[in-house]
C-alpha cells in the first residue's frame, strides 16, 4: 500500500512489498530491492544495492524512531486522501506484546492464513485474557517459539506477518 512518509520537512511517496526476507522499496520515482534478517538484539540488518545496515526502530502512535548508520530519524506516516475517502495505514507486520504475562494459547502456526481480527495469541496477565489479533489479512511468516506456559516479556515479538 503507498503510504507519505514525512522525515523532517521532506515528505516521500513509498510503497513496499514483501516476500519473506526480500522486499521490494519504491520511494517516489526511485525503485530498490533488497533483503532483510531480524537480529538477536531486536535490530535489523538490511541489505540495500549491496549496502549493509543494521537498524534499530521504536513506534510511537505515527512516528517511527529509527536508528541507522549513525543517524536517527523521526519518519511519520500521513493518511493518503483517495476520493475524498481517508484510507488509513496498513497494519503493522510485528505484532508485540502489549504487557508482561504468561502465554496461554497459539491459536495458528507459521504459515497459516489469517483475516484481519481473527485471534492469535492468547496472554494472560492479572488473571485476565488478552487476544492478540491479526491487524490485517496475510500470512504468519513466523510465530513465538514461547513454550505454551511461559513467561513473556512486553514488547516481545509475538508474531509477523507478510502478505499472502
């Protein structure tokens, strides 16, 4: 979905499309490939035109703190007007836990196909359910690997997804 992105006083037109590690980064007129892997440490490391970055990024309600190459940048994303019809961001692909508590259920696998709503992690904390669900359709790319039981931490990455 092509989204504005505002970095500063500057603002972009993006699009990006995923496939796995791969992706795919169109930044107004310009197109660029490359791939990604997470890393142990919460970052990324990116591979773009034979260049090789790690990054670290925090979301804050619309703005994306990013960590790279030395730099920090504030990105913030603007709701794109289309027939006079808001079309509001696409849903993140990380999904994180929101409190610190104890995983009751994984209700899919990796590779499952999954509707926007439909739940997949079920936490509790304080003796309370949370279901975690799906921000957008697509498919789980990769899942927790926390022991049904086990403790989970907040802003632990519950799940991903990528499009189907």
């Amino acid at each position: 979905m092509a989204e504005t992105i505002i970095v500063g006083s500057r603002s972009y037109s993006t699009n990006i499309r995923r496939s796995g590690s791969s992706f795919s980064l169109q930044v107004d007129d310009k197109e660029y490939e490359g791939e990604f892997s997470r890393l142990n440490d919460g970052g990324l490391e990116i591979i773009l035109e034979g260049h090789r970055s790690i990054a670290y990024s925090e979301k804050k309600l619309n703005e994306l703190y990013v960590f790279a190459d030395g730099i920090n940048y504030v990105l913030r994303r603007q709701s794109r007007r289309v027939d006079s019809i808001i079309q509001e961001d696409q849903g993140e692909d990380l999904v994180v836990s929101p409190i610190t508590g104890k995983l009751l259920d994984r209700k899919v696998e990796s590779g499952s196909n999954v509707k926007e709503g439909d739940v997949v992690i079920v936490l509790e904390a304080m003796k309370m359910e949370h279901r975690l669900r799906s921000p957008r359709d697509g498919t789980i790319s990769r899942i927790t690997s926390i022991e049904i039981g086990g403790q989970v931490k907040e802003g632990e990455i519950m799940f991903e997804l990528e499009d189907e």
